[in-house]
C-alpha cells in the first residue's frame, strides 16, 4: 500500500483530520500549560471541586470508602474538606444530590488513576494528583472522539473542506474549548460527545434499523438523560429527523408501529444506566425515583422563562459569550435546502433547550464561563453553523466572501479572548453586569478595578423566583441613617419601578396562596437587609 506523503496528508480532502490533530494538540498544549491537577488552594482542588465533587463522589464513595451511603463521615477517620457534598434527605441520610452519570464516563480513568497511585507515590484516596491528573487527560480522550464523530457526521453532508472549517469554528470559537481544558470533568464536554456520537448512531439507525444499532442508541440516550435530566429533548431528533411534509410525518410513525420490538429493547437500553441511580436512591430514600435537588430548594419555573437574558445577558448569555452561535442559529436558514427534514428537529430541540433553560432558577446557571449549558448541543448545531460556512464561501460575490470570512475568523479570536479573560479572572463567574464587561473588553491586560461593578445576585429571593440584583457601584449608605420601615417604604417603591420585579412578586404570591401586598412587603425587607446590613464581597 502506498504511504501517505506530506502532501497528501495537508490536502484539502484530508483537512478535517488535520483539523482534529490541531485541536488536540492546542488542547493538550492548554491541559500542561494549565495543569489544572496539580492546583490545590487549600479545600478547592484543581479539577475535583464545586459541582465536580458531587458528580464524582460516587467513586471514592463506593470503591474507596465502601459505602456509597457516606455514613463513614460520621466515624470522623476523614477530613471532609470538600471531598463529598451531599444534602439530608427527609429520613435523616446523606444523600449526593447530582447524578451518578459522569461517575460512569469517569470510571475507566478513575480505575487506572487508582491502580497506578502506588507506582507514583499517591494516595489512593481518591483526591490525590494522579486521580485529577486522569479525569483531565479522560475528558480529551472523549472530547477526541467527539470531534472524530462530528467530523463523520459533517461528511455526510459537506465537503471536506467546510467540515474542516467548522470543526475549527466549534473546537476554538466556543466556550467547548475551555470546558474541555481548564474545567475538563464538568458536565459539558461530555454531553457533547454523548449527544454527537448519539446523532450519528441517529443518522445511521435510520439507515439500517438493526438490534445492535437500536441498542446503541437506547444505551447513549439513557446516559445523556442520567447526566442532565433537561437532554430528554434530543428526543425531537429521534422522533422528527427526516421530516418536512404530512406524508413522512404519517410514514415515521407506521415505521414506529412496525418496529415496536426494537423500541421496547431500546427503551430497555436507555434504563439500563440507570439502574444504579434507581438503587442508590432506593438505598438511601427507600424509594427508586427521588428529587435529589429538592432539598436545596431548585426548581423550575415554566411561566417565568428568561429567555432573552439567557440569550443575551451580560450575566450569562449565551450568544454574548458565545456570539459564533448565532451564526449557526442564521444558518437554518439555508441548512433547509441542504439537508431534507433537518430543520424542524434542529429547531424544535433549540428552541425546546433555551426555553426549559432559561426557566431554570438561577437561568444563569450559577459560577461558570458563559452559556455553559447550550455547550451540549454544539454537535447538532454544527449543522447548521456548515450551512452557513457554505453559503459563505459559495458566494458570488468575493466582497461579501471576504467580509464574512474575516467576521467569522474575528469571532473566533474574540471567544480565544473572552476565554483568557475567563481563567483570569477578567469575567467574573456568575456577578457580571454591563459596566464590569466594558471596563475589561478587548484588554490584553485585564484590571481587578472592574469588580465594584458587579451585579450580585439574591440567592434566596431568586431562589423563590423573585429576580433581585444589586449593582455594587450604587451607594447605599444612606439606608442606615433611616428607620427599616423607612427603608421598606422606600425598597418597595422600588419595586413598583421594576420592570419585573412587580410579576415576580405576584407570580410569587399566587404559589404561596398569600396577598401580594404581604409578599411584596417581605420582598422590601429582604432587599433592605442585602443593602443596608448584608456585606458583599467585593
């Protein structure tokens, strides 16, 4: 067989291999320049920390510790400084309030980083370096092969040349990238390859309806649920691919009827993943489905969607963050065209992500870099984002080629950016308001002196679905020189000149079943408190 020459492999045929070589290389450069396992500030861990520490208990829970229950915190033989989080359940146990469905993907590296520890002289507790050292390295390796299935999936449809071009766009033009290097183990980066390679067994399923196929398929859709709950929706993808008339709406479902055998075995692979979820609960709860977040008081709240903020907000919003999704949004437009029944799922599962979303609690989704949580569907909305590409560089005209070309590869920049403004720190991670993101935009050497424009939220109203924000650059000392039922008159004025807050607050009282007056009363004294007594930290 002939070998591959130089030439060959940097030919335009071969680019979207090139490509994935790229981006590996740039993320592994990242990962040791990083090295994020090797970081320890006292209780916060490099890797395993804030919500890593929940989805990753299981582990050293179960195959350290021997009790997935955590009842050995009681006998005091370790020092739980942030090693496990759980929340009390109604009859007195600890229970970890996340999924177990990212302890599945991490086993194997969890596994090995446990067997080598005594060949590197580390603790085998589970925390040790080597153990955040192989969650880091993990997530490349799923990360690699989400980019090789994306790759397969765009050749479907695309020439090389604009699957290679959108591989870069997606691999270094979204927030993908630093959730695959700096903050590797969240949730994010794993969802994207799940719900890639879920797509192209999709596509493949309904090629060729075999057993093999439809367990496949069962298997990932049931471990992308386990991880978040909210990815149940890639069932528009399952149920509408292919569709765009009446006649292949009628024609799915008689191939639904037909194949009921393969659906029942499907949907006994997609509970398969869960069966360990369905007994821990049971051992700890006694019951086999539970509402771990419950204890914390998170819900939705489905007739206050946030929509627009969740989009566009300084605080979080996606396209602002992210702004190169937008084009991906544009390109379904032309993506009608180019791929037949492709844009009504696409469509049906974006808009059914952003509008369950942004009705989360804290739509905002807490400390993180952006839209963290539209990350998941950055393997179907490659898609679209190629269509767009296409149309781009098929243009007649080389003005407008160039232009949109430059615009592309100036986003692509800008994201590279707003990552390093991220890590250090230059984009606050969940208190970011329009003044702070100006003071810092386009600098190369970001200044700490953004951080009294801060827009801090209130935990507990929010929680309640009462959206409180205070600007940390208003001066509120003048509250302590006036009587608190001055200070309440005076924050419920306030209140009635909010846009929102008015809807909240009724919204509010219609679930508690108490008067509005009452709960915009107890509103005005929470904010008065937050003002006048509360410290922030600035």
């Amino acid at each position: 067989m002939q070998g591959l020459t130089l030439k060959g492999f940097f030919s335009i045929d071969n680019s979207p291999r090139v490509v994935i070589l790229f981006l590996i290389l740039i993320f592994i450069g990242t990962n040791f320049t990083h090295h994020n396992w090797t970081r320890d500030d006292g209780p916060i861990r490099g890797v395993i920390k804030w919500d890593i520490i929940s989805f990753y208990g299981y582990l050293p829970a179960t195959f350290i510790y021997g009790d997935p229950s955590l009842d050995f915190l009681d006998e005091g033989d370790i020092d739980n400084d942030n090693k496990f989080w759980w929340s009390p359940t109604e009859n007195g146990r600890k229970i970890i309030y996340m999924s177990c469905g990212l302890s599945i993907m991490y086993a194997p590296f969890f596994l090995m980083a446990h067997a080598l520890a005594p060949v590197f002289g580390e603790a085998r507790d589970g925390f040790s370096s080597i153990y955040q050292f192989f969650l880091v390295w993990g997530t490349l390796v799923y990360v690699a092969i989400g980019f090789i299935y994306l790759k397969k999936i765009l050749l479907r449809y695309f020439t090389p040349l604009i699957t290679a071009i959108t591989l870069v766009l997606i691999g270094l033009g979204t927030n993908l990238y630093y959730y695959s290097t700096h903050e590797a183990a969240m949730s994010h980066a794993y969802n994207f390859v799940l719900i890639t390679v879920f797509f192209h067994t999709l596509l493949r399923w309904y090629e060729e309806a075999s057993w093999g196929r439809t367990f496949l398929l069962g298997l990932l859709f049931g471990l992308i649920v386990l991880i978040r709950p909210t990815n149940i929706l890639i069932l528009m993808l399952l149920l509408f691919w292919g569709i765009d008339s009446w006649t292949l709406f009628r024609e799915r479902i008689q191939f639904f009827l037909r194949n009921i055998p393969k659906l029942l075995v499907m949907i006994f692979a997609f509970l398969l993943p869960w069966i360990p979820q369905f007994l821990y609960w049971k051992m700890i709860t006694g019951q086999f489905l539970y509402y771990s977040y419950g204890a914390h008081g998170d819900r939705f709240y489905f007739d206050n969607p946030h929509i627009i903020e969740s989009l566009f907000s300084y605080r979080k919003g996606w396209l602002l963050y992210t702004p190169l999704m937008a084009f991906a949004i544009i390109g379904l437009i032309p993506l009608k065209r180019m791929i037949r029944g492709a844009r009504l799922p696409i469509i049906l599962y974006l808009v059914g992500m952003i509008y369950v979303m942004s009705c989360w609690w804290t739509w905002w989704f807490g400390g993180g870099f952006g839209g963290r949580i539209y990350i998941d569907m950055y393997g179907i909305m490659a898609l679209p984002l190629a269509a767009l590409v296409t149309v781009i560089l098929t243009h007649k005209k080389k003005l407008v080629q160039y232009v949109l070309t430059g615009l592309l590869a100036g986003l692509v920049l800008l994201q590279l950016l707003q990552t390093r403004h991220y890590v250090q720190t230059a984009i606050h991670w969940d208190a970011m308001s329009k003044k702070a993101y100006w003071f810092n935009f386009m600098r190369l050497r970001h200044s700490v002196d953004y951080l009294p424009l801060l827009s801090r939220h209130d935990d507990e109203l929010c929680r309640e679905g009462i959206y409180v924000f205070y600007d940390m650059s208003e001066d509120w000392s003048h509250l302590k020189k006036i009587t608190e039922e001055e200070g309440i008159e005076l924050m419920m004025k306030e209140i009635e000149q909010s846009r929102t807050l008015p809807g909240d607050i009724r919204r509010y009282a219609r679930r508690m079943d108490i008067p509005v007056e009452e709960a915009k009363r107890m509103t005005a004294k929470r904010i008065l408190y937050m003002k006048r007594d509360h410290p922030f930290e600035r």
